[in-house]
C-alpha cells in the first residue's frame, strides 16, 4: 500500500481527491493541508515523507512548483492544477504526473499505475529486503501463527474477526480488513466490503463473479471496487488488436 498526502488550498478539490484514494485499495490517505508552508513543516518535523504527494500549483505563501523543487526526492509528486500552461514547466522539474482539473477516476487511476511501478522498481532497487509474510494473534494470548502472502486463498470480514482462509486452514484473528490490508501486496486486492482475494488464485471471471481455483463458491465484485478490480484486469488483459 501506498501512502498519500493532498496539498492544495481549495477544501473541495481535496474532498474531492480523497473520494478517488478512497476507492484504490492500494492507496492510504494519511493527511492533507490547504497550507503549503504547514504541510512542509510537519514533512520537515517529522523528518518522514508520504509515498505520494498530490500537490496544487496555484497557492498561496509558495507554489507547487516551488514545493515540488524542495520535496524532490523525498517523494513522488503529482500536479492537480487546473492550469494547463504550467506543464511545461513542472516536467522539466521530474515529476511524476500532471493531473489536469477536473480529471476522471480512469485518468487517475492511470497515473496511480504508472507510479505504482515506479516506486516498486526504487524499492526493490534500494535493496531493502521485501517481506513476503506477517503475524497474526490467534485463539488465546501469546499464540502467534506467520502466515505467508502467497498461501492466501482469500480473507473474510466477520464483524469485529477476519477469516484468512490458506491453502492449508483457516484463521481467525481480531482485527478488521481496513487494518490487514494496509500490509498487503497489490496481489491480494479488496473485491467487496468483506473480502480480500489473492488474485494469483483466480481461476476464471464470468461477468460480476470471481472464482478461485479449488473453491467451489464465488465472490461477487462490489460496486464500489468494480474499477480497481478492472484496472486489475485490464493490466493482465491480452485480447486482439484484430478487427472482428
């Protein structure tokens, strides 16, 4: 999951832009600013950067453009402007995107891969080891059990519980899906208010419905993740470029 982090000093185009975060299961909104200076001093204090900056041009004290000279990189910066003649200039400065107000949630979404990939090769490159696992409290206190990403056949919300279901057993731990899915890769992707599916276990989508190999049920895509999902699949999507 990646972390986010809105400056811009219109209330309602961060209201706006957080609804879009909102609906990425890879992306975690963890503040916003409408003052430039305030949002640099709290990066500065807390000397802790986000992933992702989405960052207005047209504000007050100090511009995005000038912000953007001083983040650079301590994280990757995304324009939201309504102003088309500064493109320009802020490539020039190597950003990430240039988000052209009002944009759609499919124009967001693409940039939202694009950088997704980039900030992945950096991490692997930094040579920072990549986790492949987490721990989990279950049953009574003191008993941990590892649990490996890769065995994950999917995980179930059951009020205050999660059901993580493996190739082998099935789990029950105290904790909520907004909780686990903040450690998960972009493989194990949120499909509906109480589900997570590994998508590596997918074994065939027939319209609103995905089916996992070696589970006889179905899981039914909610309206809310129907676009990531989509993203998903049109990411690993070949079809013909040939007329019909």
């Amino acid at each position: 999951m990646l972390s986010c982090y809105i400056i811009d000093d219109e209330l309602h185009a961060i209201k706006s832009l957080s609804v879009y975060i909102d609906k990425t299961p890879s992306l975690q909104l963890i503040g916003y600013n409408e003052n430039p200076i305030t949002a640099l001093s709290h990066f500065q204090e807390a000397n802790t950067y986000p992933d992702i900056t989405f960052l207005d041009i047209d504000m007050p004290q100090i511009s995005g453009i000038e912000l953007s000279s001083i983040l650079k990189g301590k994280t990757a910066i995304i324009f939201t402007t309504a102003h088309p003649e500064f493109a320009i200039e802020a490539f020039e400065l190597d950003i990430s995107d240039y988000l052209l107000k009002p944009f759609s949630y499919e124009r967001f979404i693409k940039c939202i891969s694009k950088i997704s990939d980039l900030i992945l090769q950096r991490r692997n490159k930094s040579g920072d080891p990549i986790e492949d696992f987490f721990y989990i409290q279950v049953e009574g206190k003191g008993k941990l059990i590892k649990v490996f990403f890769k065995d994950i056949i999917f995980i179930e919300s059951q009020k205050n519980y999660l059901s993580i279901v493996t190739e082998e057993k099935k789990h029950l731990t105290y904790l909520t899906l907004t909780e686990i899915v903040e450690k998960l890769p972009a493989s194990l992707l949120r499909i509906s208010k109480s589900y997570i599916i590994n998508t590596n276990k997918i074994s065939h989508i027939e319209g609103n419905e995905i089916f996992l190999i070696n589970k006889k049920e179905s899981f039914i895509i909610g309206s809310s993740y129907k676009n990531a999902f989509s993203h998903h699949m049109n990411e690993h999507l070949i079809k013909t470029k040939r007329a019909h």
